[in-house]
C-alpha cells in the first residue's frame, strides 16, 4: 500500500508540474527586484476573456511592467512615444510605426522612424511629450527613471521595460504583441528571434568556448548580468570581464593577465575608431594573444547593444567572428 501511495503521490506531482510549466511558458514569470521586478519576461493579467482564437487581444487587459506597476488598456494605444531606440525597433517590428508620434533623438532604425517628431535625447523633454497627448509611452525602466516618473505623474501611460536576457527581450515583444494587438506579428518576430538562437546554439554547442574580451566604449567593458555577456556565451565564446558584474571600467592589466583570443569592438562612425587606438596604445597590449595574431574584430555597433528585435541578428554576427568555421 505505501508502494502505491508513493506511485500515486509521483504521478499527481508530474502533472502539477506539467501544469505549472505550461501556465509559466503561457504568461511569463515576474520576480522581484530591489525597488523593481527583475527582468524576466514581464507579467501579463488579461481582465476579460481569454484572446480569441484568432490571435486578437481581448481588451481591457492589465500587464505589469519591470517597474513592478500595473498598467490597463481599455483599448490598442493609437498615439505612442518611444523613449529609447529599442523600443521604437521593437513597435515597428511588430507593424505599429503608423501609431509612432513622437521618438528619441538616437532612434534611426527603422529609417522612417528618424522623421517622427524628437522627444529629447538621454534626457526626455517632458514637455514635448505631453504636447503630443500619448496614450502609451515605451521607456527603458533603467535608462528613462526620472522621465518615468515625472511622465506618471501626468498620468501619461508608461509601459517600462529592462531586459537583461535574450528570452527576456523576446517576452518584451510578445507583451508589446499584446498591448498593440498585434499578436500574430508579435510572434513572428518572436519566432525569428528564436530560431536564429538555436542556430547559433546547435552550431556551437561542441565548440571549445573562446576566450574573449569586449570593449564597446573606451576603457569600458561589460561583465555578468548583462544581456551582452549573454550573448557572448550563446556565441560560443568565454568573457574574460565576467568576474564583475555590470558595466565598469578596465583594468589594463587584469587583460593582459586573462590575454583573450579575441577583441571585439564596435563599429563606430569616427575614424580612426577611438576603441581601436586606445587598445593599440596601451602599455603591454602588445603581448596579448589578441593583437599580436590581429584577431581584433568590428561589429555592428547598434544590434548588439539594443534590446529589441535585431539583437537575433547581432547574436548572429558575434557568433561568426567567435567561430567563423562554424557559423555561416
């Protein structure tokens, strides 16, 4: 008999936890965070019926964004402002540019979207904003704090989002899908995201990992925690920075000391390229295996540090430049 509670007892857990798979994979999962949730895919509560089987929101809906705040759509938003290039990429690559009314002075992708009225730069004019009467406002919960709140207070709507994974980011699009209803464009671009992620992963899942160091600003590296270190290791490679978390200034020795195969940079518009001189410049650079086999490679600057939809194909161009023979 204890034999067969215990058989019994196992099966009723497998299904509670097929269930709880399911429901997660279905919504999401939120967690907290100091002062704000982390970034994990973001909360969505749906206050009316489910959607249809046509993949139409069903309105109102209710979604939590990083911020930790609950936001209700009585409808899809028709006046939307983007305080970030993200999530102007993001809104356009589901098929709402045409709701876009105003952007921020970096957004230059998609080209359409450097037409669309400036808001500001890293500091969003306030009242620029509210002279264009959005009912939905896309901002970076990390980037965009104090423009958040100041913009809340107006009760503009603000939809904030942080991602620091690659999952994250495609959750980030799901929930815009949601929000603008547009869920079948939503998924397609979730789908592409998806799919060159596992192209990259199956490539170089029996590769050996890489040493490599980034350097996207000058001085500046990027440890763990961050999407970018990610990605990284998505692309078969190993960071030498990801002994600290964040990003934060190097030291030039400990690079000596951890002597990378690899140094990728980004491919900035001034030329010489600073990061390129500061790496040839510094005293005992010279020794590491890196630069002295001139493996040091540009990528596109914008995909890579961006977290919308063409982070799949900066994903995809760090993975060849990590193991070209592999990744084509």
């Amino acid at each position: 008999m204890n034999e067969k509670k215990r058989n019994m007892t196992k099966i009723l857990f497998g299904l509670l936890l097929a269930m709880l798979l399911v429901f997660t994979a279905a919504c999401g999962a939120s967690s907290d965070k100091e002062n704000k949730p982390s970034n994990s895919p973001a909360n969505t509560e749906q206050t009316a019926t489910p959607a249809p089987s046509d993949n139409t929101t069903a309105y109102p809906l209710t979604l939590k964004d990083d911020t930790g705040t609950e936001i209700t759509f009585a409808q899809a938003p028709t006046k939307v402002v983007t305080l970030v290039p993200s999530e102007t990429e993001a809104i356009y690559a589901i098929g709402s540019g045409e709701h876009v009314v105003g952007v921020d002075q970096y957004s230059n992708y998609p080209e359409e979207a450097a037409s669309k009225p400036k808001v500001g730069d890293m500091t969003t004019n306030i009242e620029a904003v509210a002279a264009l009467d959005p009912d939905l406002v896309l901002a970076s919960s990390s980037m965009n704090t104090e423009a958040i709140t100041k913009l809340r207070e107006l009760k503009i709507p603000v939809f904030a989002s942080d991602p620091l994974t690659y999952d994250a980011v495609i959750a980030k699009i799901e929930n815009l899908g949601h929000i603008m209803n547009k869920q079948t464009e939503a998924a397609a671009v979730a789908e592409h995201m998806r799919a060159v992620k596992q192209q990259v992963t199956d490539a170089v899942k029996d590769a050996d990992k890489k040493n490599v160091y980034l350097e996207f600003s000058v001085g500046w590296t990027v440890g763990s925690g961050t999407f970018l270190d990610e990605l990284l290791t998505l692309a078969g490679g190993k960071n030498i920075a990801a002994g600290s978390p964040g990003w934060y200034e190097i030291s030039a020795e400990e690079v000596v000391k951890q002597n990378p195969e690899l140094i990728i940079y980004p491919a900035l518009k001034e030329e010489p390229n600073p990061i390129v001189v500061g790496i040839e410049s510094r005293p005992g650079w010279d020794v590491i295996d890196a630069v002295k086999n001139k493996h040091m490679h540009a990528v596109t600057e914008d995909p890579l540090v961006r977290v919308g939809p063409r982070l799949a194909e900066g994903l995809l161009e760090l993975a060849k430049v990590i193991h070209p023979d592999l990744v084509k």
